[in-house]
C-alpha cells in the first residue's frame, strides 16, 4: 500500500473540486430559458434548488468553510513592533541628574519554511543635567533557519488538514445530491398521485352514472339491499378520491415548502446514463481510511525513531556612540552558528569577529549538553498501544475497501432490477398502444363503446405517466452513483 497518499489525494481533491464545480454549475441556469419552452425535470430541479432555503445554507456555510481554509493558508506576514522603552529620570550622587530612554523597533519577516529574518534598531539616551549627553544606536539583523533530520516522515499534520478538507467537500457535495433525489422524488410521487387520482375520478364518475342508469332502468330499486350494496361502493370509492385529492393537496403545499417553488408538471425527463465500474483506487470513504492508516503508522514512527534538528543562524550588529564632546565611534560583531540536538544532546558551535577601535577580534565558541536516554515501561506500553491502533486502521482501511466494493456491486443489482422493470413495462406500453389503435378502429366502425375507447386511452396514459416515472427513478440511480464514486 501507498506510503503516503497526500499526492494522490492531492489529485483526488482537485478532480473532486472539478466535480463539485459541475453540481454547483446546475444552480446558475438561467430563469429566463426556463420560461421560454418546455419544462423539463431538470428545469423544476433547478428552480428549487435556486429557491430552497436548504441549498441556500449549504451554500452560505461551504463558503464560510473556503474562507476559513484561506484565512488559514494565509503566508505569514511581515511583524512590526515599536517599544518606547523605559524612560527614566534620577538623582544620582554629587547632585548629577539624569535622563533616560531606550526605545527600539523591531520587524520581522517569518517564512514558512521554519526561517525568520529580523531587522531590530534600537536607541539608549542620556541627558545629563550639566548638559553632557550619551546617545547609541544600534542596528541589528539577524537570520534564523531548522532544519529536521529526523529518521522518520510525520506529515500527520497536513494529512489531517487535507482529510478534514476532503470530508468538508465530500459532506458538501452529496448534500447536493440528496437534495437533488428528494425533488426527483418529491416529482415522481405527485406525478404517481395525480393519475390515481383520474383513475379514481373516472371510476367514482362512472358508478354515479351506473347507478342512476339501474335506477331508471328499474335494475335496482331505492332503498333495496342491491341499493344499499352499491350506494356502499360509490361512497366508498369516493372517500377514497377524497383521500387521494386530500394527498395531492398535501404533496403540493410541502413541495413548495421545502423547495421554495409551486409544483409544476414537467413535459420531459432526460436519459440518465446508468453505468458504473468499481474504481481501483476507491472513493473518498476509501482515501479518508487509508489517510488514517497512514497518520497511525507516522506516529508509531515518531514514537519509535529519533528527532534531531539542524539550527543556523546569522547575526550582524553595529553600534554607534556619540557622547558630549568626543567624536562618533563605532563598534560591530557579526557571527554565524550552528546547532545539532536529539533527544537527550545538543552540540553548537559559534564564529564571528568583533570590530573595535579599528580592529578585528574573531572568536570561535564550542559548547555541548548530553544527558543519558531513559526507556521506561511507560513508553514501552505506549509504543505498544500506538501499534494496536495501526492494526486497527488497517482493518478500517480494508474494510472500507470491501464496503466500496459491496455498495458498488448492490447499486449494480438496483440497476440491473430496473432495467429489468422498464424492459417488461414496455413491453405492456408497446401492447397497450397497440390495442388502443385497434379499439378506435372499432369504435370508429360502431363495434366498440365509448367507455371500451376510454380504458384504452386511460391505459396508455397510464404508461406514459409511468414512463416519465421510471425515467425520474432512473435519474435517482444516476445521482446516486455520482455520491458513491465521490
């Protein structure tokens, strides 16, 4: 297994991005197509999720999440401090009284790379009473760079940063497309509702005239068992329409409370390409576990291996005096180190020059720290703990593998199922149309009813009605391999 997996979740991330940036893309359709030709299911997902308070606060808080990230990648900035210093005013002996200050300024540059750069100037000020003064400045520019040559790799901190991006955007981006199901679901099922509804309508009708022709005919007669046999089915297939009207009223109230928009019945519903393969490298839920793995075996790593530090340095500094009465002198020091430190030890060594008095005094200085490394039980069992955890995420890791793979195979038999189910439907449709063709000829030629010629027609309506169904149903399985691929 991979190492380290942050350049391919690198890569992983930013094809994520571009996908997200397609589900996002739906939300900026235009509102004037929309009202120019057909509406399409596309058309009424795309207004709701333009209206929906629901995509509105995702949306808010993702871009809150980007900002955050940015405030946090944000390159350190250049640091100014300006000190007055302490200002002090004294008696000293023989009747001396003095004044005194030393402000300074510092800036500092830091880097990323664990450098800093710092420019300091500071000033001491003496006025005496007698009219003497003492005045000093001194420039001071120093550098600063570690470098780490541990025995071990630890970037858990990066790895744990890009996971929480990765889960930030994944969470994102599949409550999309629940939103998304839940409208094309939210379609189906009004569209399901509404041709219950003219079936029942078309029954209740029916029975009405059914029972006013027997009761003329003298077929049934008033208040007899038969009349009360079929004054019982007419009042119950009309609760039953009451129902079904008191369910459509329902569906469409809470349609346009979740989504912010009045329900409208859209005229087509695009092909959903329904295709998908297990990838090698898995999804998100995949990557995520296998950054786990990775952070468990950095730390065994860290608590294993050997930390050392490489510390440069550079410092230059001049000081300027002028005192009452005496000319400007100058001294300046400039010096370069180095330390090296473990665990338990620290050597450095120091070398630089002094200018005095028109003179250069160089020195060198070596200094060091040992101390014996103690093993105790208590690192010994953390060590051992750090170890179990490793075990532990690689059967995370695996296991979300084999669940990858599952899901994959069970969304595979969703589809295979479906298929399946529209194949047989259109099979019926094909035959349904066919009668229907049939049936005006004959009630065109005074073979048939009207009623014969209506359930032919109510037929096929059924299955176009039903047709935009599966098809609605099939771009359910189309989102829902998009979520399982993130």
């Amino acid at each position: 297994m991979k190492m380290l997996p942050l350049g391919g979740a690198k890569l992983y991330f930013s094809s994520m991005g571009r996908k997200i940036r397609r589900v996002i893309s739906t939300l900026v359709l235009s509102a004037v197509v929309l009202s120019t030709h057909a509406l399409s299911t596309d058309d009424l997902v795309q207004k709701a999720m333009e209206n929906s308070t629901t995509v509105r606060t995702l949306n808010i808080n993702r871009e809150n999440t980007l900002l955050n990230r940015q405030i946090s990648d944000v390159d350190p900035t250049l640091s100014v401090t300006v000190s007055s210093g302490s200002l002090t005013i004294s008696k000293e002996e023989m009747g001396k009284s003095i004044f005194y200050m030393n402000p300074y300024a510092v800036v500092t540059l830091p880097e990323k790379n664990d450098s800093t750069l710092s420019f300091k100037l500071s000033n001491v000020t003496r006025l005496y009473k007698s009219g003497d003064s003492y005045l000093s400045f001194t420039p001071d520019v120093t550098y600063s760079k570690t470098i780490k040559l541990d025995s071990y790799i630890d970037t858990r901190e990066d790895i744990t940063k890009l996971s929480s991006q990765i889960s930030q955007d994944i969470s994102y981006q599949k409550s999309l497309i629940q939103f998304q199901n839940g409208v094309l679901q939210s379609i189906a099922s009004i569209m399901q509702t509404e041709m219950s509804i003219k079936s029942s309508r078309i029954s209740y009708e029916r029975m009405v005239k059914d029972r006013e022709t027997a009761l003329v005919s003298g077929d049934i007669t008033p208040d007899s068992l038969k009349d009360l046999q079929s004054r019982m089915r007419l009042d119950s297939t009309r609760v039953a329409l009451e129902t079904l009207e008191k369910r459509y009223a329902d569906l469409l109230k809470s349609f346009k409370e979740n989504y912010g928009v009045d329900y409208e019945r859209p005229d087509s519903v695009r092909d959903a390409v329904l295709s998908i393969e297990a990838l090698e490298s898995g999804n998100s839920t995949v990557l995520l576990s296998d950054m786990s793995l990775q952070i468990a075996r950095q730390a065994v790593d860290v608590a294993s291996g050997t930390s050392t530090k490489l510390q440069l340095g550079a410092n230059t500094n001049m000081t300027m005096v002028q005192t009452s009465g005496n000319d400007l002198t100058t001294s300046a020091n400039g010096s370069v180190s180095g330390t090296i430190s473990g665990s338990n030890y620290s050597v450095g060594a120091e070398a630089g020059t002094d200018y005095r008095s028109d003179e250069f005094f160089p020195y060198i200085t070596i200094k060091g720290t040992w101390s014996n490394k103690k093993t105790t039980q208590t690192e010994a069992l953390t060590l051992q703990s750090l170890q179990n955890k490793v075990v532990l995420a690689q059967i995370d890791y695996d296991n979300a593998v084999m669940g990858y793979k599952n899901d994959v195979a069970s969304l595979k038999a969703d589809i295979s199922s479906h298929q399946s189910d529209v194949s047989q439907f259109e099979v019926s449709a094909n035959y349904n149309r066919q009668i229907l063709e049939r049936t005006q000829q004959m009630y065109d030629k005074g073979i048939v009813t009207a009623r014969e010629l209506e359930d032919a027609r109510l037929n096929v309506e059924k299955d176009e009605n039903q047709a935009m169904i599966y098809r609605i149903n099939a771009l359910v399985l189309e989102n829902r391999i998009a979520a399982l691929q993130l």
